[in-house]
C-alpha cells in the first residue's frame, strides 16, 4: 500500500543573489537569480508541499537590492517560506545598501532577534536558528546561551508536535569542515539537547555547499547542496508513518542539465549518493502511539 507522506518539504539553501550579473566567486555561478526562479518552477512540481525553508546565505554581500530580488521571485512559491539568516546576508555595522540584522528582520517580516519557531502543520513545527555571529568575518557559527535557553523551551513547550530545526551553519560536521560548522562547545550542546528530546525528526543546515548527512545518536542532520553555484541543487523531504515504521525520505534536485555544471571540481561538490538521497527509519518516541494506533487499525 503507498504511503501518503504527512509532510512534504523543500530545503533551499546558498543562493548568493546579487544585483549584478557576474562571479563574485570562482565557486558560484553567474546568474542565482536565475537559478532560483528555475527553483521555484520545480517546486511547483512537487505535489502538495507544505513548505519551503531558505537555510541562509540568501545574498552573496548583504545587499538590499538582492533582497527586492529575492521577494520578487519567491511570491511565485505554491506555499508559505520560511528564512535563516546566513553570514553573507548582513553586515556586522550600518552600511548604506547593506543589511544589518535589523533591516534584514524588518524587510522579511521576521522576528528583531532572528530566531523563531512556526506551526507548519497541524502536529509539526519548524524552529529557526540564528547561527552569524556577531563579529564579521567569520565562517564559523555561534549559538549563544540566550538562544540555547529558548531553544529548550521550545523543546518543552512543543514536546507533542514534531519538530523540524533549521539553521545556517551545520552543529555536525567531519573534522574537515571544523571551520565551516558551529563552535564545538556551541554544537555539542546543541546536539545532546536534540538527542535529548523525543520530537526532533531532523536538523537543517547549509553553508557548507555540499550535500551531506550524518547522524547522531539516531538523529538525522542534512547540508544542503548550494543553489548559487555548483552542484545548483536543493533537498526535497517527505516524511512517511506507516504501520511499521515512520521514515523520513530525502532527495535532490539539480535544477540545471548535468553538462552545465560541472567546473573540474564538480565531482567533490556531489558527495556520496547516502548524502543525496535516501530514508532514514525514525526511532522516536512521539512515533510510538501513531505506529500502535495504525497497526491496531490494520
């Protein structure tokens, strides 16, 4: 018997839009805003999806007119999207045409703080991570005592609604990308609280460019593929609860012909085909009641 999935999204992530066509970037391509477009169209094409989650590095350099870029394309979605800041996407001072945190709060309608959690669905949740520090330059992430105490209150509030927890800067990652995720202390914190807690059926990131996952203490964590550069993918997910078993089942989506993205370093933006796509078997305890109840059904 198929089984209709009970929630069906879409992970968007690293479009580095800018005003101006043109590589800012040896690693990014010449036209994101035409790449998110093409996105949009395949999203369409998804069936019912109940949302879209944007995991940061929305612009190349914080640039407000990348922002009017961005609402003009995105308007066409089939549904409501939700936005991480990433550390390309505000600047750390006032600066004329650049974002701040606060203008990129106020122009997208977000909470001052960045940090947020929404009802996707009845039953499901997402929580948005504000992952930039303060301090710019810096690729690695921070998440500050403030926000790990609302985090666990969350945790608590919602513990009967499933949740999903987005954010720019990866909490798990290989040692080779040590400089690319959160600070340890910051991510292993934020990892034992997850592994915690019996609602968590997934953790969100980008920045990283590459499609990777990992697990820890059987809790799945994804990096998305970039959009504004090669591999010019993004992650579909859809979670399943059938008799036996609930599952998350996820997969790619390159949004332009393989011959039209592949610099010679292609292959190492692909990772593994687990990485791309696959299922992960949800062992939770939210599940247990909903798998008894089907079965007892059955």
């Amino acid at each position: 018997m198929k089984v209709e999935p009970q929630l069906n999204f879409v992970q968007i992530s690293d479009v580095h839009l800018r005003p101006t066509d043109g590589r800012s970037g040896w690693w990014l391509s010449e036209r994101p805003e035409a790449l998110l477009q093409m996105a949009v169209e395949r999203v369409w094409t998804l069936g019912a999806v109940d949302f879209v989650v944007f995991t940061g590095d929305l612009f190349d350099k914080a640039e407000a007119a990348a922002l009017d870029q961005f609402q003009a394309i995105v308007r066409e979605l089939p549904c409501p999207y939700y936005v991480c800041v990433g550390n390309h996407d505000v600047v750390g001072k006032p600066w004329p045409g650049r974002l701040t945190k606060q203008t990129f709060a106020e122009k997208l309608g977000l909470p001052e703080k960045l940090f947020y959690s929404v009802a996707v669905k009845p039953g499901y949740r997402l929580v948005v991570l504000d992952t930039v520090p303060e301090l710019f330059p810096h690729a690695q992430g921070r998440l500050m005592a403030e926000q790990m105490d609302w985090l666990r209150w969350q945790l608590l509030v919602h513990r009967d609604e499933k949740l999903v927890i987005a954010m720019h800067h990866p909490p798990v990652a290989s040692p080779y990308f040590r400089d690319f995720r959160l600070n340890p202390n910051d991510g292993i914190q934020l990892a034992e609280l997850i592994a915690a807690s019996p609602n968590v059926v997934a953790v969100l990131s980008g920045h990283l460019h590459l499609p990777r996952r990992w697990s820890y203490r059987r809790r799945p964590y994804f990096s998305a593929p970039s959009l504004g550069g090669p591999p010019n993918a993004f992650r579909h997910f859809r979670l399943e609860v059938g008799a036996d078993a609930a599952q998350l089942r996820y997969d790619w989506i390159a949004v332009l012909p393989e011959a039209e993205r592949r610099p010679l370093w292609y292959p190492l933006s692909l990772g593994r085909r687990r990485d791309r796509r696959g299922r992960y078997r949800l062992r939770l305890p939210i599940f247990n009641r909903q798998l008894r109840r089907l079965n007892a059904a059955s």
